[in-house]
C-alpha cells in the first residue's frame, strides 16, 4: 500500500494519506489545489541513491586497496 503527502497550495496543510484515504479526499476536493507527492517512491528514491553511493565507495575502496597491495608486493 503506497503512502501520500497531500499539501494544499493555498493554506500549506498537510496530509498524510494512504491510497484508499487518497480517493476519498480528492472525491471531496479539487486536485487542482493539492500537491501530490508519492511517498513510497520518494522513500525508494533516497533508498537507490543510498546504494549507489555505497558501491561507488566500495569500487574506490577496492582500487586504493588493490593499489596498495601492488605497491606492497613489487615495489
């Protein structure tokens, strides 16, 4: 079940909304005066960028690793 943050343009509320909530809010008011953020993706979003930056400093740490190694055994 996704998760919503619903923030009204004009006044600044916020919401907090699952997807069954969701439908019944927006039956009673306009889209046009909400935004709309999609919690679960953004959730997944800071999830992936996470990762991403954890590999990146895994390859850099294996090449100062395998650097020093090399410097280690032939030099």
């Amino acid at each position: 079940m996704e998760n919503f943050k619903v923030v009204n343009r004009n006044t600044g509320a916020t919401y907090f909304l699952n997807e069954k909530e969701k439908t019944n809010f927006f039956i009673k008011n306009k889209m046009q005066n909400y935004i709309e953020i999609n919690l679960t993706k953004a959730k997944a979003k800071r999830i992936n960028k996470m990762l991403d930056v954890v590999s990146h400093l895994a390859i850099i740490g294996a090449s100062i690793l395998a650097t020093l190694l090399y410097i280690q055994n032939y030099c």
